[in-house]
C-alpha cells in the first residue's frame, strides 16, 4: 500500500488490518457495512480519523446497498450510519465524518463517495498542517538543541489516512534534524505503541526506545524527556482532551516536572457541542484484553477487570492543543506576560474569521492596569508589541506608549471594574453576532433566555438548565456602551459572564484569557444550536411579560438556515 493507509477501489476499502503488525503486514478488503463495523470494533481500523473515514465510506456502501432503480431508501441509510456511529462512542471523529456523509444520501452514492473522498483528500492536508504547526512550537519551547521526546499509543498513518497527528509532527522535527531520540510508550493493554508506532518510526527512520507505561515518569524525572506529544480522540470546549488510556497520567507527570504536554489533532477531533470532559462517555473495552495477550491467560479465571479504553486529560494540564488552525487551546493564557497570550489568541481567532479585518479586541487584567490590543491593527498580524496598558479606572492609557488603545476599550474596563474577571474577548463570529442581533434593540437593553441546551454549562453560569444573556444597545459612542454594561453588571452581579451586543458581536470574560475565549466558543456553538432550532426567548430588561419567539425564530432558520 501506498503512504495513505485508507483506500477505495471498486466499491470496496483496502486497508491494513493493525491486528497483524508488526510481524505481518495483511490487507483487508472491506465490502460490506457488518465488516466495517466489525474492522472498527476489533481495532483491524483504529485511530480516531481513521475510524471516521472507514465509517464514511461504510456510509457509501450502504447507500449503494439500499439504493433501487436510482431511487435511495433513505431510512435504511440512516440505521446503517447510526451502527457504524454507535461502534466507538468517544472518538468525535467517527460521528462527525458519518454525518458529513450521510447528508448526501438522498442525493445517490455516487454524491456520498465523493464527499468522503473529499474528507480522504483533506485528512493528509490537515494533518501536515497541524503537525508543522506543532513542530513549531515545540521548537519555541524547546529551542537550540536535539529534542528527547515522549510518546503515546499511535498517532501516525495507521491512526490517521495519511502522515499522522503527533508522529506527524515528529516526522517534521527528523526532516529538521531536531530529533534526538524518541520514547515509545508500549501502550497497555493491545500494545499500539509497541506494535504500530514503533513499526511506523523504524519505517521512517526516526530513532526510538521502546518503554512500559508505567516508566514514563521516571524517564521524566531522570532527565530522558524534553516534550511530550500525543494524539486526541475528543476535545471539549473548554480543552478537556480524552486519549487513549494512560495520557491523563502522562500529563500529571509532565506538569510535575515542568514538561511541554502538547497535543495535536485535527478540527474534526473538537467537539463544540461538548461542554467539558464530565460529559465524555469512556468506552469500557473486554476483561480478555486484560486478563490475557495473544490468546494466553494471563491472570486467575473470573477476575474482575476495569478496562476503559480512554481517559479524560484536563485542559489545565495541556500546555498546547494544536490543530491545522494552529495553537487553539494554550497555557500561555496563564503565563506572566499576557501581551504574548492575547496576540496567539487573536491570531487564532484571526483564522476563524471571528475577528475578520482590524475587528475585535482583546484584553487582560494587570492589576490595576488592563493591557488591550491596539485600535486598527490587522488581528491576523498581532504581535506581542501591539498592545496598549490602560487604567482600569478611567479606561485612560499610560503615558509613553505610542499606539492607541482599541475602540471599546471601556467595555473591557466596564467589566473590569464590576467583576472579578482576569480577561475578556469582544469577537464577532457568525451565529452569535446573529442573534444578538435577532433578539437586541435599538434603544434598551434586552434579555435573550435560552433553556435546555447542555452547552449552557460551557458559559459558567449558576443554573445549568438555563441562562438570561443581556444584549445592548449599539450606541455609537462606545463609552455610552460601557456605561450601560457597568450598570447592568453591577445591578445584577449574578449576570452570566457573556453578552451581546446588537449588531455589534458578543463580549465573554473570564478567569484566564483561555477561559474567556472558550465562553465565546461556547456561545457561538449555542447560538448555531438555538437559531436552527428556534428554542429562545427574549424579552425587555426589567419586563416581567416574555415575549416567545418561537414562531418567528423558525421563519429566521429558513432565512439563515445557510450561514
């Protein structure tokens, strides 16, 4: 096979079955939806992208199996993609990539395949892009020497269609020569790390040791690990990261000595519906994995076994989560010079679009001070030098400073000075800069209540069920603005720590700039939810009479329903 591990020829997928290496390199040939299942189910196919292109081309399959005389059985198609999602819940990729596909059903298997053929293409692009990113930082946190690094399961071609996640940014640093040797976690209890990572090193030519799992640590603490880079099966949005089991161990021994813990996977392993890890379902895998190897028992008959195939990394122990967008959830947000943190995040924020051009600002709190980005200064540029310090008092900048500081800077220290938040974000993406737009007014503050979502809980307010998001008015003079927003946070200091403003994008804060910037995340995948579903309401600040406006929410979806 080529360097792509996933191939379609002639209505089949020709794969490797992993079960086999590293002492037997077998191809499987996939024509059926149960096969797909089942090469899924048995780890033949593993690795969180792979496992969503397989189940995408399961998609393809079944369409073409369901389809008489051109005419698609639609229901039938949808049963199938639901058993193929349902083979291994916590990888996101799988759900995400079967459902891409079977958006095309009704439109034939012809329009399927090649929508997963899209993806295909587009995993080896991704990748490369996430691991060159990746490669860069670790040479920014580790500069001017050979690197030792760590480890974890698999994360090359084999996990991936084509260069790897986290092997793939160590294929990067060998082609700079920045490699000096690289530690193979084993991987208990199938072995991935021993049987496929070490397969794919040695084949690239990437010098590597093998090491227990259990030896990770100490390897740390004598000295043997300068980074440590894994792959990701679910990122939530608050940068909760499960991994394959042993990763969250890793982490805690990494941040005991002061090790980078990077992890790199692509956007389709981010999950915006998915508040924080608490919510993750950790597949429970067989006690024979366990309790044996190889068909050898290995431990007393009937002996309990706790076997989860994951575990839940917290995002305070990830230095970096980096994707094809580059660096998206960081602990920079946390270090002592915030100018650095706000300028990687706004770059970040630049890629999305959510702060397009010169719009958008964000700041963090200084003591007594607030350091802000500069007015007119294109996002995707920034750079820790274009930051301007004010006073938090009376939004005034320090003397000696030759750039002016942003447009709404006095909502940033409106908000300074009536909460105890440390950062705040004023973006503008898409859904949500919608509907505050939808639910605001002209000339009064208005309440936008959106109930029964679980990504309320992503927003950190106190009921979990339900949150009032306050919306201001537009005023042309911003300070007006800032004015409205200092009064109505300090009335009702319960307030959630977003708002929105009409016409005029949203504003999050929260305790670290990471914190704040994954609020307005939050939001923004919440209002995508709420405009396609029409469940809101909204109603003028202080007036007791709710105005429902389900009926005119839906006739908006129809309107919008494309953004």
């Amino acid at each position: 096979m080529d360097d792509s591990s996933l191939i379609w020829d002639d209505g089949a997928l020709v794969t490797i079955d992993q079960r086999g290496l590293p002492h037997e390199v077998r191809e499987l040939r996939l024509t059926t939806v149960d096969q797909i299942i089942d090469a899924i189910r048995v780890l033949a196919i593993r690795g969180a992208p792979a496992i969503g292109i397989a189940g995408a081309f399961g998609v393809v399959i079944a369409t073409a199996a369901n389809t008489v005389d051109g005419v698609v059985d639609v229901a039938r198609v949808q049963a199938d993609a639901e058993r193929i999602t349902a083979t291994r819940p916590t990888a996101v990729n799988l759900a995400w990539a079967v459902r891409r596909v079977t958006a095309q059903v009704p439109l034939g298997a012809d329009a399927v395949l090649a929508e997963t053929l899209a993806i295909l293409a587009e995993d080896g692009r991704v990748n490369q892009a996430a691991a060159t990113h990746a490669a860069d930082l670790v040479q920014e946190l580790c500069p001017d020497r050979p690197l030792r690094v760590l480890t974890h399961c698999n994360t090359g071609r084999l996990a991936t269609s084509a260069f790897g996640t986290a092997i793939g940014t160590l294929r990067v640093l060998f082609e700079r020569d920045a490699i000096e040797d690289v530690l193979v976690d084993e991987t208990r209890p199938l072995l991935q790390g021993a049987r496929l990572t070490a397969w794919e090193l040695a084949e690239a030519g990437i010098p590597h040791r093998l090491t227990i799992d259990s030896a990770a640590a100490w390897a740390m603490a004598t000295g043997q690990v300068d980074c440590v880079l894994v792959g990701a099966d679910r990122v939530t949005v608050n940068g909760d990261v499960a991994n394959k089991i042993g990763t969250y161990a890793l982490a805690l021994a990494a941040r005991h000595h002061g090790i980078p813990f990077i992890v790199v996977a692509p956007e389709s392993t981010r999950d915006p519906n998915m508040a924080t890890g608490d919510d993750i379902v950790v597949e429970q895998r067989a006690a024979a994995e366990v309790t044996g190897f190889g068909g050898v028992p290995t431990a007393p008959e009937g002996t309990a076994v706790f076997n989860p195939a994951f575990d839940v990394t917290p995002a305070d122990l990830v230095t970096a989560v980096v994707t094809e967008l580059g660096v998206v959830h960081s602990a920079t947000a946390r270090t002592s010079n915030p100018s650095t943190a706000i300028a990687a995040i706004a770059r970040e924020l630049y890629e999305r679009g959510w702060m397009p051009g010169t719009a958008g600002n964000i700041s963090a709190r200084t003591g007594a001070n607030a350091v802000i980005t500069g007015s007119r200064l294109p996002k995707g540029e920034l750079t820790e030098h274009d930051m301007v310090t004010v006073r938090i008092s009376d939004s005034t900048p320090l003397p000696q400073q030759t750039r002016k500081p942003s447009a709404e800077t006095t909502i940033h220290t409106a908000i300074y000075r009536t909460t105890d938040a440390a950062a705040v974000v004023h973006i503008h993406p898409p859904y949500a800069t919608t509907l505050s737009t939808q639910t605001g007014s002209p000339d009064e503050v208005t309440t936008l209540r959106i109930t029964d979502f679980e990504l309320i809980k992503g927003l950190g307010g106190a009921d979990p069920a339900s949150i009032d998001i306050p919306v201001f008015p537009n005023w042309p003079d911003v300070a007006r603005i800032g004015s409205d927003i200092e009064r109505y946070l300090s009335e009702n200091p319960t307030a959630p720590t977003v708002l929105g403003i009409t016409g005029h994008g949203i504003t999050t804060w929260g305790d670290t700039l990471s914190q704040a910037r994954d609020r307005a995340e939050c939001f923004e995948a919440l209002s995508e939810l709420v405009i396609r579903t029409g469940r809101r309401q909204a109603f003028a600040d202080g007036d007791c009479t709710q105005v429902a406006r389900q009926s005119t929410a839906r006739e908006e979806i129809l309107e919008i329903g494309p953004i």
